[in-house]
C-alpha cells in the first residue's frame, strides 16, 4: 500500500514522462503541478505553458474555464495506493515527442 506522498512521487514523474522531461524542464518557468488524495488513489497533474506568463499584480486569483486559463500541455493520471498502477486520463502532448 502506497503512501499518498509516494504516489504523487509516481504520478508527477509518469506526467512529466508522459510530456516528455526535456520538454517540462524547458518550459520550467510556465509549468505548474497539481495533485489530489482521494479514497483510493492520488491525482495528479502537469501543465506547461509554452509562452512567458505576465507577472501577477495582486488582486484575487481566480479559476475559471477559459481557453486563456488553461494549459495548452497537460497530462493528469490517477494512481492507485493499492499497487502503484498509473492511469492516464486527459493528456494534451506537444507534437514534438
């Protein structure tokens, strides 16, 4: 049984994998991770920005659903505390890899 801690250890690194590691750490400055403990597994996300992000100038943060709030690269996957296993589920690739 996997510690919430190790799979997100499992999950960020089968994104990362999964967009390509030359291709996160080059966008390092615009890339974000993301990760969740749910009942039986951890979420877990990586978004990169492939354009430089304007520098935030106060006022409140907010999430909202538009194209310009979204990451144009993005993999998220789910893995399971029971054994490890890792399933993707949405992933936008560069054409690169």
């Amino acid at each position: 049984m996997l510690t919430f801690e190790d799979a997100k250890k499992i999950g960020i690194r089968a994104c990362v994998d999964k967009l390509g590691f030359d291709f996160v750490k080059k966008y390092n400055e615009t890339s974000c991770t993301a990760y969740g403990d749910e009942v039986d597994h951890a979420f877990c996300f990586v978004g990169v920005d492939t354009e430089p992000v304007e520098p935030w100038t106060g006022g409140p943060l907010m999430l909202d659903d538009s194209p310009k709030a979204k990451f144009p690269y993005s993999a998220s996957c789910h893995v399971a505390y029971a054994d490890g296993a890792v399933t993707f589920l949405e992933c936008t690739l560069p054409s690169t890899i």
